[in-house]
C-alpha cells in the first residue's frame, strides 16, 4: 500500500503533460485577430453611447422642466445635458481622429 501511496502522484504527474497535448480549444468568437476583436468593440461602445445621449439628454430636461422653485434641480438638469453633450462629441471626436489618420498614413487602423 505504501509504494502505491509513492507511485501514484508521480504517475499522476507524467501523465499531465500527454493529456494536456490532447486538449485543443475552439474560438468563440467569430474574430480571428485581436485587431478585429478591439474593432467591434469599439462600434459596441460606440452605438450604445449613441443610444443612450438622447436618453440622458430627455432626463435632463425632464429635470429641468419637474424643478419648479427649486434652482438646484434646473443645475442638475444644465450639467446633465451639458456633460451629455461633451460625452458626445468626444466620442465622435475619437472616431472621427481615427479615420482621418487613417486617411492621411494610408493604413486601416480598424475601426
């Protein structure tokens, strides 16, 4: 019992390496380059954030329009749809960046 208790972990630990050889993996993504991956990616981030702008901006003004009396709802509102439109137009500012450098070197960078 005792010279199997010895012999088990080291036949354990030759065998590792043989059925680790056996293992293949399947991607599961449909991108074959991390270039390809990082691309859909950032069309991801992109569409949503154009998705959710015009939301931000409605609750923004649902802010300012349900303030009443009181003027720190109506700063509230103000920041909302002001920062909302800074977060647009960097974010169309970038790709906008990206395709004109992509213009000017020759190259597509991926987006």
């Amino acid at each position: 019992m005792k010279i199997i208790k010895k012999i088990l972990p080291i036949l354990i630990l030759v065998s590792l390496p043989i059925g680790a050889w056996a293992i293949e993996f399947q991607n599961p993504l449909d991108y074959d380059t991390f270039g390809e991956l990082v691309d859909k990616l950032i069309t991801f981030i992109f569409n949503i954030a154009v998705v959710i702008c015009p939301l931000m901006i409605i609750i923004g003004a649902f802010y300012i329009l349900t303030a009443g009396d009181d003027p720190k709802r109506v700063e509230t509102g103000k920041n909302i749809i002001t920062y909302t439109l800074i977060g647009l137009a960097v974010i169309l500012l970038a790709r906008g960046l990206i395709a004109m450098i992509e213009q000017v070197i020759g190259v597509r960078i991926g987006i």
